[in-house]
C-alpha cells in the first residue's frame, strides 16, 4: 500500500474529530486504510475560488464540495457581510441548479446564514442562475449564493457569490473573503438554523424575471414573423426548462418543440457525455430532432442556463452549429443595429467582451461609434464594467465560451435573455427573406473573416497541476518567436501586466487586474492566449486567424484556408 504523507494524514485526522458526521468520518477511515490516492487528492489543499466562483469533486476532504467546505465559506461570508454592512439588516438570496446534492447543500448554506442572524430567501426549487443574479436586487439583498457547477461532470458542484449589484465579488472584495474564510477553523461553523429567518420563494421572482428578460430581450418584430420560426429547444437535463420555454412563448413565439428526452433536470445527464453547448455532441438529439421538424434554429443551454449553444441553417438548408465567436458577433450586431434605428446611440454606449474573445468583434462595435471594453474570462468582469461606469450605457457583451448578456438587468451571462435574442434575431431575418448564418456572412464580409479554435488539454490532480504550471513556466522562458512562418511581434503577460513589442523591445503596462495569461500576437494578426481554467483541470489555448472575405461565394474556400492554417498551428506548437 502506498505511503500517506504525514502533513496529508495530519489534515484528514483533523475531520476525525467529534464535529465532523460519523459518516463523514467513516468515509475518511476508509480512504486511509484503502485509497491512500484518493486521500490525498482530497486533503492535500483547500478548495479554491477561480474564475466562477468554487467548483470541484463532490466528497470529504478540503479540497472537496461537502457541507463542512461551503459551511465554512458561507461562515466566512457571514463575517464578512457583517463587517461590510455594519448595523444593516443583511439579507442574501440562495438558488441552485440540478446538480446532484445541490437542494441539500443550498439548505446548508442557509442554515449557516440564518444561524448567523442573517435573513434568507431561499427558492423552493432550481432555477437558473442568472434569476439568482436578478433576485439579488428585485429582493433589496447584499449577496447571494448558487449552487452550480455550470458545465462540468456529474461529480462536480460549486458556489458561486454575487454581490448586492447582482454581480458576482470581483477585487478587492474576494481576496478580502478568501482571506477570512482561511482564518476560520471548521469547527467556527455555526450549522444551528434559526428558520424564522429563512422564508421560501416560489414564483413571486419568477413573474418579475420573466417580465424583465422579455422586456430586454424583444424587439421590433412582428408576430406573424415569431410564429413563423420553427425552434427546437434541449435544456440538457438543466434548470432552464423552468423559465426558457416560459419566456419564448411570452414574447410570441409559439413553434417549439422541447427535447423530451432531456427536459426532465437530473444531475447525472443521462443522454449526454458533458452537458456543456460548447461540445458538439451535447446537442446531437436537438439536431435531430430539428432535422425531424425542418426547424430554423436550435438552441440548448447548460445546466444552470448561462451558456447557450446555437445552431442554424447554412445556405444550402444543413443545420450547422456556431461558435460561441459566432453568436456574440450575431447578436451583437442586432443590438447595435436596434440602438441606432431607435436613436438611441449618444457617444455614451459600449459593449464588453473578454481578451480571449474574437477580435473580430472590437472591428464590429467600433463601426457603430460605440466604444469597445475588453476585460478577463469571467462575467464578473462585464459586471464590474457596469458598476465602475455608471456615466455608460451598457448595450450588451459575451465571450467565446457560450455566453451572453442582454443589457445590465442581470449582472451575469444569462442564457435566458440570450436565447429570446437568438430567437428574436433568427425570427426577423427569416421574414426578411434573409438568414442568422447569411447575417454572419455579410458581418464576415464587412469586417474581416476571423476563425477561432479552443484547445482544453485535460490535466487532473495534484500532477496535472503541477504540469499546467510548467507549460506556464516555459512558455515565459522561452516564448515562441515565430508561428505558423509569422513572426511574435507582441507578447502580453497579464501575469506581469506587461506588454513586450518583441520588434523593438519596447513595453507597456496592461491596464486590467493580474491574471495567470499569456497572449502572443504575430505580424498577420494571428492570435494565441493561453490560461489555466478557473474552474476545471485545464489550460486552455485560444487560437485566432483572419482573412478577408471578398463575396460571399467566397466563404467555403476562405474558411478552409483558415481551419487549415489552424491545423498547421495545433501541429507545429504541439496543442493537438
């Protein structure tokens, strides 16, 4: 059997004590005399918030998703409201999605909160997290709290932390609550509820939210045009069933079919490998179906509803699935589009989107006179934007990864909102003889035919953790010079919040918070970011090219010398 590191044994023997469960220490005794592996995975660190908040494994241990973990995190946050709003009536709002466990857990962190003197409105059933994001300021509340682990496998949950503007904590307010959250002992946790301080919501959230999320998300179209889309929707076994197929039929479209196989929640998402839009696969039974109904469009959400993966008809009448890229360009083009015909375009408007993001997109908003932000992965960063410039009108922003946010009436990427967009769009453009996909080729054409790629390489546990800080550590020492025969004229490191002009040494300082990224540049404009997840055991690769588009006719062929050149990039820096 293998040998347990002493300081490994020393962590898991502190859960021995009387304050744990006797099943929680049962578990541990177990791991010590037979998975002495195991053991270490769980023990060898505290559980980490990154870029959506904690997410892991769901178990006993620190580093695992467990009542004692988000017990301790919703004492630290107790604390920390306290000294944030002092003599203030603290209320927080809790959610949580379909993950396995999430219900129970939801009542935990309200347990603590309550035992705390804190008031809590807790739903009584999943709802999508950007409700939750909602919620917080519909209900007058300083924080609040999902129970979500997005995307990621059965085995993960997580806890996500907004602030009283809706957004999720952002500097210098995490750091501040991690740092109290590590000062507290387990045993710290107050776990006695005091229920007169928890009340249930039902649907009085709801009714707000929908109301909101159509006010927001429709447009100047008429209803012929909306009952003349045919939509297949798939919630892939998540919480949106509760609220997208609400909101679409409110706004007037009324041609849906739901994929029955996948409507019912289930934290163990039977049908599909990963219930993430971002995989192809996860959408393999709505594209059939679609196929079945000669639908328009396609549309399915991951399993908290802030992600939403769109496929539509090309124009030869395949269903072909768009890129996260691909969407946010869509549908920002619309909003813009939509502000300048209502005159709503001052000089005072921007849209947001992230340093990992399609270029393409600064090319398209600064066409309209609007100014363009970029910020880190992670819709808390969007939110902040919002917070920091209150004199600018936020008309809306996305990132590559899947997700959208219509306006600031929820503070988080919102697949509810987003998905009545799509539609709104997709529905407009077919009464105009036209088409979402023929849109995006006319965006191409004007602005310059961009092609991104992700490549996520899978590194778990305690190595693959010290392998994702290696590749780091080389890329920083020994940077590429050329790629794809391009030469690196640019290099930024968001580490150092230094950008280095390889051609004439300069350097100038990144304006926008540290984080553990690398982006390098190259004299054609190719662009390759590489970051450790947030929230699962990756670092991911972002590669972009671009060419232009000079007819639309054109589009097959320009597009297939850009996946090839792609193709010539994963081989040569060895990312396949």
């Amino acid at each position: 059997m293998a040998t347990i590191k002493p300081e490994i044994l020393q962590n898991a023997k502190a859960w021995l004590t009387d304050f744990f469960d006797d099943e929680t220490k049962s578990e541990i005794n177990k791991l010590i005399e037979e998975n002495p592996q195991e053991l270490e995975e769980s023990f060898y660190k505290n559980a980490e918030f990154g870029t959506g908040g904690m997410r892991g494994v769901m178990g006993v241990g620190t580093n695992r998703i467990n009542r004692y973990t988000l017990g301790k995190n919703t004492q630290g946050l107790s604390d920390y409201l306290k000294k944030s709003f002092p003599g203030k009536n603290i209320k927080v709002a809790i959610a949580y999605d379909c993950r396995n466990n999430s219900k129970e857990l939801a009542k935990v962190v309200a347990d603590v909160f309550s035992a705390n003197g804190i008031k809590v409105f807790l739903f009584s059933d999943l709802r999508p997290t950007p409700e939750l994001s909602y919620a917080v300021k519909l209900l007058d509340c300083q924080c609040g709290i999902v129970l979500t682990a997005s995307h990621n496998p059965p085995e993960y949950n997580g806890y996500k932390v907004y602030w009283e503007d809706g957004g999720q904590l952002v500097p210098p307010q995490d750091k501040e609550l991690v740092d109290t959250i590590n000062d507290l002992k387990y045993e710290a946790i107050n776990f006695n509820a005091n229920e007169d301080l928890i009340q249930q919501i039902d649907t009085e959230v709801d009714e707000s939210f929908i109301e909101a999320s159509v006010k927001n998300g429709s447009f100047d179209i008429s209803n012929s045009a909306r009952e003349n889309l045919n939509i297949v929707f798939t919630s892939l076994h998540g919480t949106s069933i509760t609220m997208v197929p609400e909101v679409l039929k409110k706004a007037g479209f009324t041609n849906i079919h739901i994929v029955e196989e996948q409507k019912k929640p289930d934290g163990n998402f039977p049908t599909v490998k990963s219930p993430n839009p971002e995989e192809p696969a996860a959408l393999k039974i709505a594209l059939e179906l679609a196929e079945e109904k000669n639908a328009d469009i396609v549309i399915g959400t991951d399993p908290d509803c802030d992600r939403l993966g769109v496929a539509v008809r090309d124009l030869n009448g395949k269903m072909v699935l768009l890129n996260g890229n691909q969407t946010m360009l869509v549908m920002t083009w619309f909003l813009l589009d939509q502000w300048k015909k209502e005159g709503k375009i001052k000089g005072k408007e921007f849209v947001a989107s992230t340093i990992v993001s399609t270029p393409m997109l600064k090319n398209l908003v600064e066409g309209y006179d609007v100014e363009y932000k970029e910020v880190l992965t992670g819709f808390k960063w969007i939110a902040k934007l919002i917070k920091d410039h209150p004199e600018l009108d936020f008309i809306g922003g996305g990132e590559e990864s899947f997700g959208y946010m219509v306006g600031d009436f929820v503070r988080d990427k919102d697949a509810v909102t987003a998905t009545l967009l799509a539609c709104e769009i997709a529905a407009k453009m077919k009464d105009e003889k036209s088409s979402f996909y023929q849109k995006l080729l006319e965006l191409y054409k004007e602005y310059g035919l961009y092609k991104e790629e992700l490549i996520s390489l899978v590194k778990k546990g305690i190595q693959g953790e010290k392998e994702i800080k290696q590749m780091l550590i080389d890329l920083r020492e020994n940077p590429w010079q050329e790629i794809d025969g391009e030469k690196v004229v640019l290099i930024e490191d968001y580490n150092s919040s230094i950008a280095k002009n390889v051609q004439d040494h300069t350097e100038h300082r990144i304006d926008i918070p540290k984080s553990n990224v690398l982006i390098y540049y190259t004299e054609n404009g190719t662009k390759i970011a590489a970051r450790p997840s947030g929230t699962e055991p990756k670092i991911k690769f972002y590669i972009s090219v671009n060419g232009e588009l000079d007819a639309t006719e054109n589009y097959t062929e320009q597009n297939q010398k850009l996946s090839d050149k792609i193709a010539r990039i994963k081989e040569e820096l060895q990312l396949g």
